[in-house]
C-alpha cells in the first residue's frame, strides 16, 4: 500500500504534465471558449492535487512559459546578456489565466462568503503550501513577463510564425496588463518582499491604465500596516505620479482632443486618493505602532503636492477623485489639534509653516473650483426636472465646502482672510463699476456670495451674536444671568457683519444675472438675524424682493425658488419687518404682489382630460406649489399688523375675496366636459390657496386654543364658502383633498370659532371617502381631540359614529394582495390611533354617551377582531395599547365580598363601563397567548417584541387592578381551556405576580411562549 501512493502520484504528475502540455496546442485555436476551459481544468487540478500529490504543479507551469511546438522556428535573444528563449505568447497567457484563477478560487473575498468551513480550511493550506514552497518563483515569473512584455510595447507587430514567438506590440501590452492584475491578486496574501521588489518604473507609464487599475485595486487590499507601508514604499507613488503628472495638461492646457488620456488622468488621481487614504488610516489608527505612524505621515506629506495638483484640474471628475484623501488628511490634522487640548475658533498648537501653506493652497484650490466655468450656461430647473450636469455641480460644490469647512476648523483665521479678501473685493470691483466693464463677471460674484452663504456655517456662528463682535465677558454674564439680554447694537460688527453690510449696501443683487439674484436671497435668508443689527436695511431690500430679481424674476424655475425665499425671509425675520413696515408699506407690498396673487389653472394638453388625469395633476408638483409660497407670505404680512386691526381685515379680505368669487364660478357638481374637468382643477387651486393665506398667520398654542380679532370672522366666512363649495363638488377626490387641506389650516390659525363647521365638513367627504383619505381624516380628527379636548367632545359625539362605521365598512373589504394589506394596516393603525387620542383627551365619556353607548360593545369588539385578523405586528402593538388604555381608566380595582368596609367608608367611583373586566377575559386574555403562539409570529423582530411589551404590560395590568379574580380565571379557567400544563401555568402566574411591572415582565413572557409554542408550532 505504501508503495502504491508514490506511485500514483507519478502517475497523477505525469497526467498533470502531459494535460499541460497538451494545452498549449489548444492555446493555438485563441478560442476564448477554449482558454477557459483549459485554464478551469488547471485550476481544478490545482485544488485536487497540491501540494501532496502533485507538488511540481508551478514548476510544470513555469515551464511552458518558453516552450513552443516544434513546428515553430525558435530565435533565442540575448539584449546583451546570456542567450534566451522568448516568452511564448500562448503559453504565458495561458499561465497568468491560470495564475488569476487558481487566486481566485484560494483568496477571494465574495467567493469566501459562501464557502463551507471544510472549504475555506482547505484554501488557507493551499495559500500557506504557496508560500512556503513556490511563491518565490511565481512572483519573479510574473516580474519576468512585465519586463519583457514591457520591453516589448513598442515593438512593431508582427504576422505568420513571426507573431507567435515572442511578445511585441498589441500582444505585449496585452500580456503586460494581464500580469499586472495577476500580480495584483497575489499581493496581498504572499510575502511583500516577493511582489513588491524591482518594479519598473517606466511600467506605469506604458502599461498606463491596466497598471494603474491593478494599483488602485491593491493599495486597497487588506495588509497589516508594515506590509502596506512596504508595498507603498516600493511603488513609490509620488516619483511616479509626479512623472505623469502633466500627462494631457502640456502646456497647463487640457487636452480637449483625448478621452482616453482624460480617463487616465482621472485613473492616477484615483491611485493617489487610494494611497492617501490608507495613509491616513495608518496614522490614525490607534494600533498602528508609532514608527509606522511616522512613516505613514511622511509619505503622505510627499503627496500633498500632488493633492493639489489634481484638486484643480480642470475635468472635474478627476478633481472629485482625489476629495476622500483630502478629506482624510484634514482629519488627520483636525484630531491632531484635539490632541492638543485646542477646539473649533481656537489657535491649533500643531500648526506649521508647511502645513499652513498647503492649507493655504487647499483652500485657494477648493474656492477655484467651487466657480462656475467662464462658459458656463447657468440654468435652474424646477423640482424633479433638474439637469444632470447642475446636478453634479451642485454635488461637487457642496463636497468642496466639507473641505473648506474643515480647514476653517483647523485654522479659522486663514479661512477668514482667504474667504473674507475674495467677497470684499469682489465687492469693490462692483461698486467700482466692475459689472459694466467685464471687470466682474457672473460668476465671480456668484461664487463670492455662495463664500459668504457657507462663511457663517464653516466658523460656526449663528444668531445675533455671529455679526457683531461680542466681549468675552458680555458672553459669561450672560451664561451665568438667565434673564440677562446682550444688546447687540451697541458692539461693532464682525467679519460676517462686514460682508453682509457690504452686500447690502452695494445693492449687489441688482446684478444682472438670475444666478446673482437668487444666491444673495439665499444669503440674506440664512443670515436673516443680520437684520436684527441693521433694519434699515429691510426697507430696501423688499423692492429687491418684489422686483424683476425677485418676484418677477423671468426664468419661472428662479423666481418658483424666489418665492421659497420670500417666504422664508418674512417668516423669519417677522419681528424685525413688523418693526419697520406700516399698514401701508404692506398695502404697497401687496399691490406688488398683486399679479402673482391670481391663480391659473388647466390641465396638461398632452392628453385628453379625464378625471384621472385631474388625480394626477393635482397630485403633481408644479409651478402652483410654488405660487402658494406667496399666498402664505401674503397671510404673514397682513398677520403682523394686529395694532391696525382695520386695516388688518380690508388688507385680508383684498387677497381672500377674490379667490372666493373665482372658487364660486368654478363650482361643478359633475365632470360632464373638458371644460368641467379644468373648472374643477381650478377650484382645487382657489382651495389650497386660500388655505395658504391662512398658513400663513401664526399656530393657536394649546394654552390659547382660541384666536381673537376681526380677522377671524374672515375666515369663518372663507371657511364657510370653500365648505359649501367642497360639498357640491365632494365626489372629485381632489376638492376632498383641497378641502382637508383648508380645514387642517385655519382650524390651525382661528382655532374654536370653526369648529362648529366641522360636522358638515365631515358630513360632506364621508360618504365619498376613500381608504388613504380616512386614514388622514382620523389623524386630523385625533389632533383636534388632543388641541381642544372637552371643547371638541359635543362635535365628537355628533361624528364618532359615522367615522366609525366607515372605518368598519373599509376593514370589512377583502384584502387581494400587498397593496391592500397595506391600505388595511394602515387604517387599523388610523383607527387605533384615533381611540387612544380620545382616551388620551379624557374624553371617554363619548364612547357611551346617549348617542353612542348602545355601539360600545360593537366598538370594543372591532378592536380585539382587527388585532386578531389579517394584522401586522405594528397594529397588533397599537391594539393592545387601546387596550392597556381603557384597561386603565374603565376596570375598577377588584374587592372580594367578604372585604371589609373602608375606613372613611367610602367606595372608589364605579367603573362607567361596568362589567369591562369580563370583556377583557373573554376576548382580550385569549388574544394575549393565541397571537404570539401563532406559527408565523417572529419573535427575532424588533415589532414582534414590542407587541410582547404591550401583552406583559396589559396583564400585569389586569393582576393589579382584579387581584385575586384574576388569578383564580388564569388558572381554574383559562390555562386549562388552552390545555396548558400544570406546571407551565404555576410558572407563569409565579412570574406574572413577582414581577414589579409588566416592562419587568416582559423577557419572561417571551421566553415561556416561546418555550411553549414548541418547535412543530
């Protein structure tokens, strides 16, 4: 027998020769079919037979890299050394196939996810058999065919018997990518020393993109950090990308006429921003040992000008591959100056000469390529229509400001010189005329104000404070003097209050160019505090607002923004505009507004007009979405002049009355014709615009949940017609929608004085109701009982019941597939929901009110039926706590018969819902074991557990509360009528009655239904 194994392995190893052999005829047909099938032979021969049985598999590889079949005349070379054999193009390609292949199979990282542990046991002896026996000799075989195949890239190429010896032309720079990725497999999982020795420099610059492809796969791959320094140390990056730096930007010029040169470049940025990365993980990897900290530092040093270098290249794509490595080294600098006991606004310790210059040159590079191109076509689109190129500025640019932000962080007083010089003196080319002699472009001024919109964000300061230089110690008193209020006024301004003193003062945002405009509203927006300091400023900036750079600014996309903006601003600086502006500079506002105050409605002429067309396009976002900004601003204007409440009214009236009128002459009871459909889609704009003014006043608090002022008459009256008018229309899901919309807003504004609408509001959509539009009409309804509680419970009591059957008529419906069960659950939720903000307002007394108390049990029933059937973990949560909740307020704590009388012989009130208890015994108890005790309940969700939260809370509850009654039903009729065993119950109510609460009790009652449900359940 002990004979027989050699043996056999010669036999094996001759078989492995002879099979090899044999392949490198095949290899003549250059049928890829063919390659891979002899080298997935290789490689399964591989697996089966090294190293024990056929330990000579490499070196019979080796072998055929030079070996050619006899009817191929032979030339050996010398290039001045001993004579040689030349490498055979089919045979080394076959060998480096086989190389890959056979890595592939032992070392890689996704095809390891899926391996048996006996598998991946088997790879590690193979990878460690490699190493200790052929791993030498590969890594100088593939060093071998990169420098021939280099040598040989620009040899011409050659046909017949010619073209089969020998690598040149096509077939070298094949060959030599080929070994590149093959050495790139194996360098991560054989010695360092092998694979990273004598590599040529000139190799990277022949066998540009193959090479660096390989490269940036490699510096990626997991290797303790001595090895990654080594590796790095030997491909000396920053020789080599320093020599291809300039590779298509001859001359500073970009090489318009070459894309493959373009990819290139964008390829070696891509290796830099790999090596620095790694770098900097190195250096902040706390494991990482000092030395190899050290050197890691200076090699990413070396490659700081090469950063910079490729940050400001003109193609942007080769400009973002490099921001990760930025980005890593500015954290390497900010933990630095953390380390040093500095912080954010402070001096950073650590800071040196070099370092400050490249911060310098960072931030010089970063605020270059934030600017627009001087060819640039600037266009903003609407919403959901934006053009991918802005897109992908807009993403660069917000990337460039995270780095810009962090060297703020790091040293903010370079930031501030080099931010703050650009916006100034951009500033002064303007005032100087600039604009009207080329000086000032567009662009310069757009990037100077989008500087001055990141200023405040990049050095932290925010609110009154961030534009005025405040004394240290004005800031300690008022941190230790609650009720101590700096005075801003009287301190001079800071850099921020500078520059936007400035900006307004030069009336900048008269520029002409959309781009200009719309990024000086975006400033003045976010720094609106800045007029706190300064308010005469605001009378001369609302003109701005109104006029053809604002408002009526021509490109609809700019001013849709505008009146995003304008909105805002007023919104924001409410205080300070009430300050300066009087009834009449309102009026005078409004006048100017006065146009974009008229709403324009038709449906898209792409199809012919149907009532889903009109779902569709109500539900669209448009320009009108935008418009409705400007009704809202509208309503905060008129709402800020409450000392002038005459004038207050006639100003509200002259933007609500005509909507109203135009509502009233677009009312359509049916959809008979076109004309009908654009009529209604109209009325669906006149809706939401009023509603919009309405928005526009301020929220009622809970503590004042009623408004005051001639103004609220007003909208009771708007309320009044957009009600009448919802409910000749009421059948169109758009009106019902509208409608919501209005009441959600002005019972928001007026509070009490609408409320006694609200029952032929619902009257009106609940016979049109559908599944979505009850879901959030119980959500509106919620929020009303939890606002105005006992004020709301004679409405209440009026509506509970049509609510509610609807409610059971849509859960009644068959549930056909996801969508429906959807819809199903999330109405269960509504209606769950709904119950607990009842009960959450003390207004329980509905549910058994003359009107109502005869449905209870009907109401009580639908909450344990739709926890039973067809639910989601998350509705069965909800319905237990409904139950938990009335468990609390309606079960009266339990006396047994022979008790004697209380001491100041009175009893606790009796329960309003008498006999509740029994309720929960016979529906709710069983619920609490047969959901979790279902096959289908996952007891691994996070949803599931919380529903087991709310049975333990609900029956330790119930123990409370019943005492020994309940005890008695557990275990003489309840445990025995589920056939549970004796002494699974006595464990339970052990637990059940040690337990301090039910959150206590919860891990317990996991684990014993658990337990109990059993593996076949």
């Amino acid at each position: 027998m002990s004979r027989a194994l050699p043996k056999a392995a010669f036999h094996v190893r001759t078989c492995e020769k002879r099979s090899l052999y044999q392949a490198v005829n095949l290899t003549n047909l250059v049928s890829a079919v063919v390659k891979n099938a002899v080298t997935h032979f290789a490689a399964s021969l591989f697996l089966y037979t090294y190293p024990a049985v056929g330990p000579t598999f490499f070196s019979t590889l080796l072998t055929l890299l030079r070996t050619y079949p006899s009817q191929v005349p032979v030339a050996s070379t010398s290039n001045g050394g001993p004579a040689a054999v030349p490498l055979n193009p089919q045979t080394t390609d076959l060998f480096l196939r086989i190389l890959h292949e056979v890595s592939l199979e032992i070392s890689d990282a996704q095809l390891r996810l899926n391996k048996s542990p006996q598998r991946l046991s088997k790879d590690t002896e193979l990878r460690d058999a490699i190493r200790e026996n052929d791993a030498a000799a590969i890594a100088e075989a593939i060093w071998s065919v990169i420098g021939e195949a280099v040598a040989g890239v620009d040899l011409p190429d050659e046909t017949g018997d010619a073209a089969r010896v020998g690598l040149k032309g096509k077939t070298a720079r094949e060959i030599a990518e080929m070994a590149v990725r093959v050495a790139g497999d194996y360098v991560s999982w054989i010695d360092i020393n092998l694979m990273c020795v004598n590599l040529p420099s000139p190799l990277t610059i022949s066998v540009r993109t193959a090479t660096t492809d390989t490269l940036i796969e490699t510096v990626g791959k997991g290797m303790p950090a001595a090895d990654k320094l080594k590796l790095f140390e030997v491909l000396d990056v920053a020789t080599v990308l320093t020599a291809l730096q300039d590779v298509g930007r001859e001359g500073g010029k970009q090489e318009a006429d070459s894309e493959e040169v373009e990819m290139f470049r964008t390829k070696l940025a891509r290796l830099l921003n790999g090596v620095g990365i790694e770098l900097c993980k190195i250096i902040e990897d706390t494991s990482s040992p000092a030395d190899a900290k050290m050197t890691a530092s200076s090699m990413a040093t070396a490659l700081l000008p090469l950063l910079l270098r490729f940050l400001v290249d003109p193609r942007d794509d080769t400009s973002i591959a490099v921001y990760p490595f930025a980005t890593g080294i500015l954290s390497v600098y900010k933990k630095e100056k953390k380390r040093a006991g500095a912080g954010n606004n402070m001096p950073d310790p650590t800071m040196t000469d070099s370092k400050r210059a490249f911060l310098g040159e960072l931030l010089k590079g970063t605020v270059n390529k934030m600017a627009y191109s001087d060819d640039a076509e600037w266009d903003l689109a609407l919403e959901g229509e934006e053009d991918e190129d802005q897109r992908a500025f807009d993403e660069m640019r917000k990337n460039l400001r995270v780095i810009g932000d962090a060297i703020a962080w790091i040293d903010p007083e370079l930031y501030a010189e080099g931010v703050r010089s650009i916006i100034l003196e951009t500033i002064d080319l303007y005032e100087a005329g600039g604009a009207k002699d080329g000086r000032v472009t567009w662009q310069r001024i757009e990037l100077a104000l989008a500087l001055l919109y990141g200023f405040g964000q990049a050095i932290s300061s925010q609110g009154p404070g961030a534009f005025v230089q405040v004394p240290i110690a004005e800031i300690q008193r008022a941190k230790r003097e609650t009720e101590y209020r700096i005075d801003y006024t009287q301190f001079p301004l800071s850099q921020i209050g500078e520059m936007m003193l400035r900006a307004c003062r030069s009336k900048i945002v008269n520029y002409p160019h959309a781009a200009v405009s719309l990024q000086f509203f975006e400033v003045v927006v976010r720094y609106h505090d800045f007029f706190k300091l300064c308010p005469e400023f605001i009378t001369e900036l609302l003109p701005s607002f109104l006029d053809e750079h604002g408002l009526h600014q021509p490109e609809e996309a700019v001013q849709a923004r505008v009146f995003y903006l304008f909105s805002r601003f007023i919104h924001q600086a409410k205080g300070i505009v009430q300050s300066q502006v009087s009834g009449d500079l309102v009026r005078s506002i409004l006048t100017g507004m006065q146009d974009l105050l008229v709403v324009n409605a038709s449906l898209p002429d792409s199809e012919p007009p149907t009532e889903l067309i009109l779902t569709k396009a109500a539900g669209t976002t448009s320009f009108f979405d935008a418009q409705l900004y400007v009704f809202e601003t509208a309503g905060t204007l008129i709402s800020i002049l409450n000392q002038i409440p005459d004038q207050q009214v006639v100003l509200l009236k002259a933007v609500l009355d005509p909507l109203l009128a135009d509502l009233q002459n677009n009312v359509r009871p049916a959809a008979t014709s076109p004309e009908d459909l654009n009529a209604i889609f109209k009325a669906h704009h006149l809706i939401m615009a009023a509603a919009s003014v309405a928005k526009g006043f301020p929220d009622l608090s809970a503590r004042s949940p009623t408004a005051t002022g001639a103004w609220v008459d007003v909208f009771v009256s708007a309320t009044e017609t957009i009600l009448g008018s919802a409910k000749v229309m009421s059948s169109f899901v758009v009106i019902r929608d509208a409608a919501r919309f209005a009441f959600n807003r002005i019972v928001a504004t007026t509070g009490q004085a609408v409320l006694p609408l609200i029952p032929t509001f619902i009257d009106c959509l609940v016979g049109q109701i559908t599944f979505p539009e009850l879901a959030d009409l119980l959500s509106f309804l919620g929020l009303l009982v939890a606002k105005y509680k006992t004020n709301f419970l004679e409405i209440l009591d009026t509506l509970l019941l049509p609510v509610v059957n609807r409610v059971f008529h849509f859960l009644s419906l068959p549930i056909a597939g996801t969508d429906d069960m959807v819809q199903h659950s999330t109405l269960r939720r509504a209606y769950f929901n709904f119950i607990l903000s009842i009960a959450g307002a003390n207004l329980q007394e509905v549910f058994y009110s003359e009107k109502n108390k005869a449905h209870l049990q009907q109401i009580l029933q639908s909450i344990t039926h739709y926890i039973a059937n067809d639910s989601l973990a998350p509705d069965q949560r909800y319905g237990f706590g409904v139950l938990n909740k009335l468990l609390l307020i309606w079960v009266e704590q339990y006396r047994p018969p022979t008790a004697p009388p209380l001491a100041n012989g009175t009893a606790p009130p009796p329960s309003p819902v008498p006999g509740f208890e029994r309720f929960l015994y016979e529906q709710a108890v069983k619920l609490c074991f047969e959901i979790p005790l279902k096959p289908d309940f996952d007891y691994s969700d996070a949803q599931s557990f919380q529903v087991i939260g709310e049975i333990a809370v609900l029956l330790k509850a119930l123990l409370q509360k019943r005492g020994s009654e309940f005890v008695d039903f557990m275990t003489t009729s309840f445990f025995p009528s589920i056939s549970c065993p004796p002494e699974a119950s006595a464990q339970f109510m052990t637990a059940l009655q040690e337990a301090p609460d039910g959150k206590q009790f919860k891990k317990f009652l996991g684990e014993w239904l658990r337990t109990n449900r059993g593996p076949g359940r």
